[in-house]
C-alpha cells in the first residue's frame, strides 16, 4: 500500500475508517464546534475524539447542527472516542463509553480506543499536573487483559463497532493479543517524520492492525522537551525543498507522507484556512524520490513525553525501548 494513497482503510472486522481526519486534542471550548462544524461542511468525514479532551459536549452539539442542516448524515461520518485511564476497571468501561456517546449525542461510536496503557485511581484528579504518584497505577498485562474483555463487550452491546489501542507499544501489544478475542483494529500513536516507528508500524501490519498516526505535524506545542530552534518539523530544509516542489505547505507534505505510507491521519486545527489547507495535503502527489528522502529524515524522536511514569520508572521501561528492539517481527 506504500506509495498509495487510499480514502478508505478496511479495518480487520471489514469495517472501513477514512485514512484522513481531524483531531481535536488541545481544541478549546468555544472552538472546537466551530472546527467540528467547518471541517464537515469543507469534506472531513472522520472526527477523532475523547472524553479527556473535555469537549465531547460541544462536539457532539456541533455534529447535531451538521445532522439537522443535511451536512452529512450519522453514517457519512467517522467519530472515534478514548477510555481514559481512570476508567479501566471492567466494571467502568461500559460506564465511560455511554457518558463520551451521551456527550456527543450518538447511538453508537465509530471507534473506542484505550487512551493510553497505564491505569489512574478512579479518584484521580482531570488535570494531569495534579496527579501523583499515588494516584499511578501503571501499567499490568492482567489489569489490561480485564480492561480490553469489558472493551469486547461494547462491541457486543453494538455501543462500538470497532474498538483498538492507543500509545501501545510491540510488547504491549503482545501481551494483549495473549487473552483478546477482537485483535485491535486500531493502534493510534504519535508518529511525524522525525518519528516515523517503522517497527511499529510493520509489527501492527503483521497483525491486521491499522497504523493511525497523531501529531504528524510533531506537535511542537505539546512537550517542553521539544528545542523549538533544532526539532521544527515544518522547518525541515528537505521538507521545504519538497513543499516548494509540489506547490504545497510544509504542514501538507507532513500530512501526505503517511497518507503515502498507508496510514490513518489526524491533524489538528481550529483554524479554518488550516483545516481546508490539511485536507488539501490528501491531493498532494509524492513520488518515490520524495518517500525515500523524507523516510531518512526518521530520528526516532519522541516528542510526547511519558505522562504515566511511576516513581522510579524511567520512559525507556515504559516504552519497553529494550523489549521491542529486540522483537522479531514474523511475517
């Protein structure tokens, strides 16, 4: 499929996720409907949600708008939503998928991903400044294997149609696939050019799981780690120089790559010009010099810092860095 760039991605359950779509992480009350609302009416069919962004209510107001002004109808739109970390006792899932379909007015989700793969306290606090280390209850292949059983269950309840995983690493993976009767449709992690988890990627090819990539722009307002002067994807001299090839952004080569590698896209913006000009990046034609330039800018530079860490864990552990290089992929 690299090379190709696909509208569609038929998932392992045959049911199919449009490759291109907004994200609306870090979009705020009293913009993010109004993105929602404009990304619809520009072309976007997949609208990439969850409950620990805090805005799925006005989301969901915004998708009502779209319904009843004959936009799109329900089944013309892709709507993805996340678990959350506090919610992954069993007893809890079912619970916090009918409060994300309640706040966005839906019979049934499109997708429901396990937003990360270490567990919270039920009690611990929404901003992830606040949480300690006693609220931490990391990560545990038998915790897990009970969250993803009650996940099954919404597929069952028709609650999702599909269901996957978020921020999994190889061996996490692994571990799932150990007890799941539903293999992941969906692995969502960060991925940009100077991220590009060709590992990943191949490991989750071989299982039938779909690559969905967040931050494909790098994300630069996400992490202090990020030296804005060194790591500024969009100010890449080879992605410029193929940019101004193809009379495209930056930000649209950004997005293009992996559409061309195959994978589900979901850049975020609030910004009208920049959501049209990101849908504009599924028309941008990539050649095979252009694939082969951007794939040797990989650094394999994290920018999304390990917010789950328990007192002592390093993020090489949490990434399982060690693990997964030493994986052998069998095709």
């Amino acid at each position: 499929m690299e090379g190709n760039v696909s509208e569609f991605i038929t998932l392992n359950n045959g049911h199919k996720i449009p490759s291109f779509g907004l994200g609306t992480w870090l979009s705020k009350p009293g913009e993010v409907g109004a993105a929602v609302e404009h990304a619809l009416k520009t072309g976007y069919r997949h609208i990439d949600c969850a409950q620990f962004y805090f805005n799925e209510k006005e989301i969901g107001d915004a998708l009502q708008r779209c319904f009843k002004d004959g936009v799109v109808t329900r089944d013309q739109v892709y709507i993805t939503s996340k678990l959350w970390c506090n919610d992954f006792a069993p007893e809890d899932v079912e619970a916090a998928c009918r409060v994300s379909l309640q706040n966005l007015q839906l019979d049934y989700l499109d997708l429901y991903l396990v937003h990360q793969v270490a567990g919270l306290k039920k009690d611990a606090p929404c901003d992830l400044g606040a949480v300690t280390d006693e609220h931490r209850l990391g990560y545990s292949p038998e915790n897990m294997a009970k969250t993803w059983e009650a996940m099954e269950k919404l597929v069952e309840k028709e609650l999702s149609r599909s269901i996957g995983i978020s921020n999994f690493t190889i061996t996490k993976t692994e571990n799932l696939l150990k007890t799941a009767k539903i293999v992941p449709a969906v692995n969502q992690v960060e991925c940009h050019p100077y991220f590009q988890q060709p590992k990943l990627k191949a490991y989750c090819d071989s299982k039938g799981i779909a690559f969905e990539a967040y931050s494909p722009l790098g994300g630069p307002g996400r992490s202090s780690r990020i030296n804005i002067e060194v790591d500024n994807i969009l100010a890449d001299p080879v992605i410029q120089e193929i940019a101004a090839r193809h009379e495209a952004t930056p930000a649209q080569i950004c997005i293009a790559y992996p559409l061309h590698r195959g994978l589900v896209v979901i850049p975020k913006s609030v910004n009208p010009d920049r959501i049209r000009e990101n849908l504009k990046a599924t028309e941008v034609k990539l050649d095979t010099e252009d694939l082969e330039r951007l794939k040797a800018l990989d650094r394999n530079l994290r920018f999304l810092g390990a917010i789950m860490l328990k007192r002592g864990q390093t993020e090489e552990e949490l990434w399982d860095v060690e693990h997964d290089q030493r994986f052998v992929l069998q095709y």
